[in-house]
C-alpha cells in the first residue's frame, strides 16, 4: 500500500483505497467468471462450502464449549 501510494503520489490512503479497489475487481472478476467457462459446474464450490461450514463449526465449538464469556 505504502508503495502504491508513492508511485501515485497521493499517500498511504490512496495506495490503501487502490489496493482495496483492486481486490475488490479481483474477487468478482473470480466469482463471476467460471459462469462463462463452458462445462464447468458450480459443483466445484463444494469443497470450498465444506470448508467454510466445518470452520463455522469449529469456531462456534470453542466460543460455546471452550472459551465461555465470564459473567
């Protein structure tokens, strides 16, 4: 970011605001794009929904069970 911001010149907040902006374009240029790959399924998100749902699983597990609130 520091160095975005030297190369336009505008500083760290718009080296930070363009390095968002590109992150942003990426992620829906990736989300978007396997919709125009002829034959290819959204089955291949599986994996990844796996992943997510056992990660959700595995945090609601210590918030509830290991690391109660103190009250």
């Amino acid at each position: 970011m520091v160095l975005l911001g030297e190369a336009l010149r505008s500083g760290i907040g718009g080296g930070a605001a363009l390095y968002t902006a590109l992150v942003q374009v990426g992620s829906t240029v990736g989300i978007l794009s396997p919709l125009v790959v002829p034959g290819y399924s959204p089955s291949a998100f599986l994996i990844a929904m796996a992943f997510c749902a056992v990660t959700g699983a595995l945090l609601l597990v210590d918030r509830v069970f290991i690391h109660r609130p103190v009250r």
